[in-house]
C-alpha cells in the first residue's frame, strides 16, 4: 500500500485574516484617505497643519506634530519619538502604534502627506509631560520637548482639540450640514408612499375641544389654520430640518396648495412610526389640557423647537 496523503484541516477565518498572518509588518501597506477639508490651527507661534477625511477623521501632519513639540530635522520624527528611551515608558501602547503607523492622507496637497489622529498630540504631550514630572528627562533636547508640550496643553484642551480642528478647516459647517442630511435621511424617503390614514380623529377632536368649536366627525373639512398648526406642533417639532424639507419636496398648485399630504414622504420602516408616536405625543398633551394656552405650554416644554428659548414653569409667592 501507497502512503497516506496528509489531510490539512480547513481553516476557520476570514481571507483577509489568512492574508494579514502570511504578510510581515513591515510588508503591509498603510492606510490611505481622502481629504475633505483642511487647514491651519495656530496654538501660540505654533501653526498646526490639520485635516479632516472624508470619513469624518481629523488628522494634523507628521511635520506639524514633530515642529509642535520642538523636534528638529526631518524624516521618521515620530517614530523616532515613540522607541526614545527616556520617553518609551511613558508612552501607551495605543500611542506608540498610532506613531509609529500614520495615514497616508491624499488630495489636500500635491504630495501626500502623514496623518496623526488629533488625540494623538494630546497624549503625546500628557507622555512628555508625565516624564518630566517623574525626573525622567536628561537632556536638553528632551527638556526643550517639555517645554514646547506644556505650551500646546496650555493653548488647548485635550477635549477641545477636535472643535479646534473643525473651526480652522471649516468642517464644522459641513459637519451640521451632515448631521441634518443623515437626519432627514432616517425620517424621510424620496418617492411618496401610499396614502395610509397616519392623524387620529383625535388628534383633530381635541383641538376643537381646547378651541371651543363644534367637532363634527362626518366632515373632513376643517379650518385652514389647523394645517399651520400641524406643521408647528407636529413636523417642526419631530426632529430638526423636517418641515423645511417636506415643505422644499412636496409640489403644490397654482394656487399654492400643496398636492400631497407631508406625512407621505415618511419612510415606513423608521420615519413614519415616529411620526406616529409623536402625533399620540401631542394627542396626550391636549387631552389633559384645560386650555389651549395650557397645551401650547406643555408642548413648549415636552418639545421645543431647534434653538428657541425654553419656557420656564415659574411658581410665584
């Protein structure tokens, strides 16, 4: 009889897994991004070159990080920080490989360049900081990077240090721009839905309640102002941008009528179940008010609209 072959087990991983074990560290390729904004932040007669991704990570420059500290020279300054042996000790693990492995960052310069998280700067400088502190420091150089890290502490907070980086790139306008965008992106969908009966009779009962007007259930004309109230205490109040958008996507007649109901454009797996909660949020209020001034009270307070003023439920003597 022949030999027996040798079977080799199958492995349980992913490919890239397989990959990553049979590739050296010194093998595989860096991270590489897009810039969406950048920019220059000054922290005293410091200047940082700072940057921001497209997807939303902000970066300042291998050159920047090294100046910052008072490095002279060029080349691999961060990596030659991180294996320092005065500074090796004081220095995470979680840093010293964000040091030693930066993003390729790409299309803000002619070149690319070396991307440093921004939080990593901040615990750069708590490092030099803490060997200072510790008697750790011998040379001059070494004191001269404390003196330049005490510096950059005293010009930024570690929790400040993202803002800082917005406001000098300009990514904060983007930023909120973003935020609503995924907003009314939950909420809303691009096409009508169809017609699903979404406002409770209730919803208009109280309000002839609280207004003192006859309801009459076997009509549905009503009167014009409970249109503008339904945009005011229901879609302006669900989530920032809606009333805008649904206003800006809904087309109307010569007349300026529109001709689709708001509460069409609600997607059915997220947008128009909150849109439903939120109409037997505002049903609730007006059912235990004994006034209408009373109800818009309580929706004030239960609901305030994007940057207006809260009302204060004051108790006088």
């Amino acid at each position: 009889m022949g030999r027996k072959k040798k079977l080799i087990e199958p492995i349980e991983a992913e490919l890239s897994d397989v990959a990553n074990c049979l590739v050296k560290d010194e093998d595989k390729l860096p991270v590489t991004k897009q810039v969406s904004h950048s920019g220059e932040l000054p922290i005293g007669d410091i200047e940082l070159k700072c940057f921001v991704s497209e997807d939303g990570q902000r970066y300042i420059s291998g050159r920047s990080m090294t100046s910052a500290i008072g490095m002279k020279g060029r080349g691999q300054g961060m990596a030659r920080i991180s294996t320092n042996k005065t500074l090796n000790p004081f220095i995470s693990n979680g840093l010293s490989l964000a040091m030693e492995e930066p993003t390729i960052l790409v299309g803000a310069t002619p070149k690319p360049v070396h991307g440093y998280k921004a939080e990593a700067l901040a615990d750069l400088c708590d490092a030099i900081l803490d060997a200072r502190n510790a008697g750790a420091l011998k040379t001059d150089q070494e004191h001269r990077y404390a003196l330049f890290a005490e510096t950059l502490v005293r010009g930024f907070a570690r929790v400040g240090i993202v803002a800082l980086i917005d406001e000098a790139t300009g990514y904060q306008d983007h930023r909120a721009k973003d935020a609503l965008s995924k907003i009314l992106e939950q909420y809303l969908d691009n096409e009508l839905q169809k017609w699903t009966k979404t406002f409770p009779d209730a919803f208009y009962k109280e309000i002839f309640r609280l207004r003192g007007w006859d309801y009459k259930p076997w009509t549905v004309k009503r009167p014009s102002v409970i249109g503008k109230w339904t945009n005011d205490f229901v879609y302006d109040r669900l989530a920032p941008g809606i009333l805008e958008e649904l206003k800006g996507k809904t087309p109307v007649d010569a007349k300026g009528n529109k001709l689709a109901h708001y509460h069409r454009w609600f997607n059915p797996d997220f947008g128009h179940p909150r849109l439903r909660e939120h109409i037997f949020a505002i049903i609730t209020l007006m059912k235990v008010a004994s006034s209408w001034d009373a109800f818009k009270r309580s929706v004030d307070k239960a609901f305030p609209k994007e940057k207006e003023q809260l009302f204060l439920d004051i108790d006088y003597d």
